[in-house]
C-alpha cells in the first residue's frame, strides 16, 4: 500500500484532527467519524457490508456506523437493503462487520432505527404504526395505525432488545435515531405528525418524551459499556410545520443536552442532508447545526461533505463540531484520514458530490462511487482502494482516449507498474468530464479529471500525449500488445432513443444541435426546446444554463417529471424547483413527434392530443452512439494486428456501452485489474448464497 513504507510527514496544523475524542465508557482514537450511511448491502450481503465499513477502518476512520438497523419486523422497508437486528439470528452478521471494524482498530457503531409510517412492511406483512391514524409515505394504498401506550411499551422493549443484542454483537456506539423524518421518534416530535392528546403529544416536552425514554432505556441496556449517541434532524427545512434550528430543534437538544453521550446532528429530509454538490457547497449545514456546543458538553459530530482537512480543522478550531463526520467523503476515499495523517493531501480522492452511492440504495443494489470504482467490490471482487497487484507481464500499454475510462485505466495500470502511453485526441484532458464540469454546478465534477491527471503525473512509466489523435495506421505503428479504446461517445442528433426508434423528422435542421453544442457554447437562437429523453441530470443543466444565457427555454420530457432518474440521486425536487424559479417551463409526458420551421409538434402520451411550441432551436438530448470506428478500423485486419505484435484491442468505457460517468471510471479500472489475471469461469465475482433452512415442506 502507498503510505505504509512512508515517513509521516503530518502538516501539524492538522495535528487537532488526530486527537482522541471520549464518547461516554469509549474513546474514538481521533475524530474522523463515518455516520450512518446505506449501502445496498445491508441483511443479504453481510461480508460485503463488513469488508466494505473494515477498509474505512484501515483508512483510519477512528468511528465506522452501519447503516439503519431495523429493529423489528413492524419497520421493514423493503425493497430497500438495510440492516436488521429484528431478533438473535440477525447477530452474527452485524458481529462481522463490528469484529472486522475492531480488527483495524476502531468502535463500530450501529443505528437503531423503527420508521414507523414511512414503511409499508411490504415483507413482513405487519401493520405499519404511527403516532395517529395515518397513510403510509411509500405511496402503498395502505394505512399506519394509531399507537396506543401498550404499542409504545412494546416498542420501547424492541428498541432495548435490539440495544442488548448490538452488545452482544459487539457494537461499542448504539445510536438512538431520530433523523430525516422517517423514524418513529421524529414523528413523535413533530407537530405534523403528532396529534395525541396524552401524555406523548400536545406540548413538546409530551412530544420528546418518547426521544427521552428511548435514550434512557437504551443507555440503562448497554450504557456500562456502549455509547450512546443521538442522531437528531435539528432542521427539516420545510418551515414553520416542521422543526427548525432557531425554534424547537435548538428546544429539544437543550431539554435533552447531557442525557446522549454524543449529538450526531443534522438537517432533514435525506435530500437535504446529502445535498449534491450542485446545490450545496462543503459545509452548507453549519448554519443549522453550529449552535448544538453552545447548549450542550457532550461531543458533537456533523457533516458537510468535508473534503479540505483546513475545512475540518476550522470547524474544531471554530466550535462547531468536536468530531468530523462523513458519508460521501468517506466512500470517495476509504483512506482520507490516513492520507492527511501521512501528509499525501495530493492523494485524497475527493468526494465530487455527485450522488451516485444514493442510487445503489434507491435502486436497491450495493453501493458504487464515481470516483472511488472499488467501492463495494471490496469482498466480491477482493478490490481494494489503496492495494493493487504488481503486473504480471512486460506488456506495454496503449490507451487511446482520456475521459474518465483512459484515465482511470491509465493510472491504475500505471500503478501496477505497466508501461502506458495515454493518446488524447483533444487539446484538453477529461473528455465528457472536462465539458460537463463547466456546466452549472458541475464544477466539482473535474474532480474526477483533476485526480487522476495529478496522480498520472507523478509516474514516469507513463506518458501522455494531449492534442494526439491516433488512425489505426498510427496504432499499428506503436505495435504496443495491448490496445485499450476509450475514445467516448457522442450524443445523437437524430433524436433515436427510449422513444424513437427513428429519427425526429426535421431532426436534420442546423437549428437542431446534440448538447456538445451547447456545452461548447453555440449561439443558439430562442425561444429553445430542450428535449430531455435521457432523464438524468443533463438535460436540467443544459436548460439551466440556455435560461441564464437569456433565452425562453421549455423543457420537454416523455417521463412524469423532470429529470426523473435523479430521484435516486436525491436531486429531482431540488432540480425542479430551480428550473421552475428560474422561468424554465417544464412539459411532462410529452413526445417530441416532429421539428418544423420555428415550431417543435409534441404530442401527449397520454391523451395523444397534438400541440405545437415555438422553437428556434432544438436541444436533443436522448442517447449516445460510441465513438467506434478506430475499433472497426482496427478489428478489419486482424493480421496486421499479428504483423504489428498486437495481442489485444479492448473497448471500454462509453466506447463500448454509453452510460454514467461511474460506469467509465469502473470499466477503466476493472481492465487494469484484470488484464493479467486469470481467466474466471461463470459469475466474475463472488456471491454470498441464503443459507437454506431445515424448516421445509
């Protein structure tokens, strides 16, 4: 590993971030604390969840948190993967992870978490409960119902059975939550929520009083040898209906104070927590969360997607937060605080803010990282971020194309110690990231170039060639063994995508442009259509940006709202709000069914009724064709690739299959890691298999 042979050359100005920190009977060695995050992974693949939080305890995190724990079959979230700790056979799967975590040495904190009405138990088949009569929020057509004061005894013995068995399991933290507004406890706090008229509703000490028994029992349960922490949203951002820092957020921290060992604080809903980096800089919560110190004498964590140890020295220094907690920096670059304790601050993989690790949750697979591609393949793959084999061959290396999937496959290769030679046609290095980034809010983005760039130069076994636009003839020159093609692709201008298997008609106008156009700055006449059969994130931006450049801009989409995959992303809400304060009109469930002279003909999915819009120009923003003909030049002699010693030409990337930035960064790595390795038979990666019960039949 990079680092370990290293001398320590720690700027001492960070030394404050490497002091212990006493959580109640525990102590975190420093105070890099990784919060409870999702992983995708959760109850069905625990060796997966314990490899991955065991590297973050390696990189030096001295605090490594599951995920949410459910506590009982009555909050299950289905189809989502979280933990469970519903009873005593849901212990040797959390005791892994806690003992892998200890193994490096940290504590290993577990979040308890009951969501009440935010779960339809679509597994458990059990009712949903909720302080009062209430339909549940996942849209099922079904109810919570009411609790009533042997329901919240019963829950109270399920939160402290749950604490116990962490314990047992080998948890040193044991969180009570009450944060994003999906816990039964944030429901009991809210006014929204909580409408009783006993003695857990009405004032607010009624309506904290579940909060307080929960941390009582918890810390009556396990608090001789556990910490207690409470994670609590001290601002939901939705007004005066909700909680709010300057009104009974700041109310509630300063009636429980010193009860918690540690406050883990935040703002709610999940969005706002993780706000991308397009709509939040690093550390946009201290507004909200600063004033927690003022009122209480145990430690404090919070997070803000830190990335800059003088950000997180600031905020010690300042007296915001005791101890800097993580998510996203943290699955960016497991190594983080290694890496700032060693003084290699060029080597961090920052954190871009892009949102991608949501996705693994919202579409209930294990989590992946845009800039860090070994997240999660840490036991399935045995990939690890800071480790990679040495080469097994003298080969030399050709790779043709910097984007994302050239760089990351150069510097990985390179660090194996293969002899690369990375050919850019462009000027510029970063392909569709150097483009994307000077898109609004993207700039963080080149994070993905800029890492990899810096890291490339600082190895002498390769080289880069920018402005090189290679012709097989020239690849066949080089005679290198091993051709890798990530040459990208290109948006169509046609219109063919999920919705047209042909092209728009008058798709062949000069007035109608592919996004490259626009992100290399065209003068486009308006009014401007947007036509957003993509559905990601480009097609906002691109709007955004046509809007402030003064143009009246529509965008227009076949999907039930705008930019609708950045759901999972937590963005969609955030994304529509700035187009519709912006003046973007936006057309939902709109099919673009012909261009003509100044007008765009739509028609509506779902009465068919035709409309027409005015539209000097047209945005299509719909599918990518790979950048492939180098490959077919290539792949059409075969036997000159013999004659010039060429062994192998390999697509990767967007050249290969057009997809997420992610996706390139992963595909560039997984060559490298593969290119000498044997060849596997069957599944490529290892699968943890249900173990079948001897109850049957």
């Amino acid at each position: 590993m990079r680092g370990e042979d290293a001398t320590v050359a720690r700027d001492p100005r960070y030394d404050i971030l490497f002091e212990p920190v006493a959580i109640g009977p525990v102590t975190a060695r420093n105070r890099f604390y990784q919060v409870p995050h999702c992983s995708g992974m959760g109850y069905r693949h625990p060796s997966a969840e314990a490899a991955m939080r065991a590297t973050k305890a390696e990189g030096g995190w001295a605090v490594v948190s599951t995920q949410e724990c459910e506590i009982h079959a009555s909050s299950d979230v289905s189809p989502y993967t979280e933990g469970r700790i519903w009873d005593d056979r849901d212990i040797p799967a959390l005791a892994r992870m806690a003992d892998a975590v200890h193994r490096h040495g940290a504590l290993a904190a577990i979040q308890l978490v009951h969501q009440g009405y935010h779960v339809a138990n679509r597994f458990s088949r059990e009712p949903s409960i909720a302080p009062m009569h209430t339909p549940t929020a996942m849209y099922d057509p079904v109810q919570a119902r009411a609790m009533d004061k042997s329901d919240i005894r019963e829950l109270r013995r399920w939160h402290r059975e749950a604490a116990l068995r962490a314990k047992r399991a080998g948890f040193d933290l044991v969180y009570v939550y009450a944060g994003h507004g999906l816990t039964l406890p944030m429901h009991f706090l809210s006014r929204r929520h909580n409408q009783r008229s006993d003695e857990y509703g009405g004032s607010l000490e009624n309506r904290a009083r579940l909060l307080r028994e929960l941390i009582e029992d918890t810390k009556e349960a396990v608090g001789d040898a556990c910490a207690v922490p409470l994670r609590l949203a001290v601002d939901e951002l939705c007004g005066e209906e909700g909680i709010t820092a300057a009104g009974e957020g700041r109310e509630v921290v300063e009636m429980l104070a010193e009860l918690p060992d540690l406050w883990d604080v935040n703002v709610s809903d999940w969005a706002n927590d993780s706000l991308t980096s397009r709509f939040g800089e690093e550390g946009a919560q201290e507004p909200y969360v600063a004033f927690v110190k003022q009122v209480t004498g145990k430690p404090v964590v919070g997070v803000g997607r830190f990335t800059s140890p003088d950000a997180m020295v600031s905020q010690i220094k300042r007296g915001v937060l005791d101890l800097i907690g993580a998510a996203r920096p943290s699955i960016a670059d497991p190594f983080l605080p290694r890496k700032i304790e060693e003084g290699r601050l060029e080597d961090i993989r920052e954190c871009i803010g892009c949102n991608i690790c949501t996705s693994g949750d919202t579409t209930g697979v294990p989590i992946r990282c845009t800039q860090n591609p070994t997240m999660g393949e840490e036991w399935r793959k045995g990939w690890h971020p800071e480790v990679i084999a040495p080469r097994g061959s003298d080969d030399r290396v050709l790779v043709v194309g910097a984007g994302p999937a050239g760089l990351e496959c150069a510097r990985a290769l390179g660090r194996r110690g293969y002899d690369v030679t990375l050919a850019e046609a462009a000027d510029e290095l970063g392909g569709r990231v150097a483009a994307e980034c000077r898109l609004p809010g993207l700039a963080a983005w080149g994070r993905v170039r800029d890492y990899r760039v810096q890291q490339l130069h600082q190895m002498p076994n390769v080289r880069l060639y920018p402005a090189s636009r290679l012709t097989a003839e020239d690849v066949l020159e080089f005679g290198v063994p091993r051709v890798v093609l990530a040459t990208g692709a290109r948006w169509r201008k046609d219109g063919v995508g999920r919705q047209h298997y042909r092209p728009v008609p008058g798709s062949d106008q000069d007035r109608v442009v592919a996004p490259e156009a626009v992100m290399a700055g065209s003068d486009l006449a308006g009014p401007v259509v947007v036509y957003d059969d993509d559905h990601f994130y480009l097609g906002g931006v691109l709007a955004e940006k046509l809007r402030a450049a003064g143009h009246e801009v529509a965008i227009v989409t076949p999907a039930t709202q705008v930019s609708i995959w950045t759901l999972n992303t937590l963005e969609q809400g955030h994304i529509q709000r700035r187009l519709v304060g912006l003046g973007v009109e936006i057309l939902t469930q709109r099919r673009l069914e012909a261009i003509g002279a100044g007008e765009a003909a739509l028609s509506c999915l779902v009465t068919g009724r035709r409309e027409t819009r005015p539209a000097a120009s047209v945005v299509l923003v719909t599918a990518r064709l790979p950048e492939e003909a180098l490959y077919r030049d290539l792949s059409a002699e075969p036997e000159r690739l013999a004659e010039a010693g060429i062994a192998s030409v390999t697509r990767i990337g967007d050249c290969l299959a057009p997809a997420t930035i992610a996706a390139a960064v992963y595909a560039g790595h997984r060559y490298a890691r593969e290119l000498d390795a044997p060849a596997t038979e069957g599944t490529p990666f290892a699968r943890e298999l249900a173990a079948l019960s001897p109850h049957f039949g």
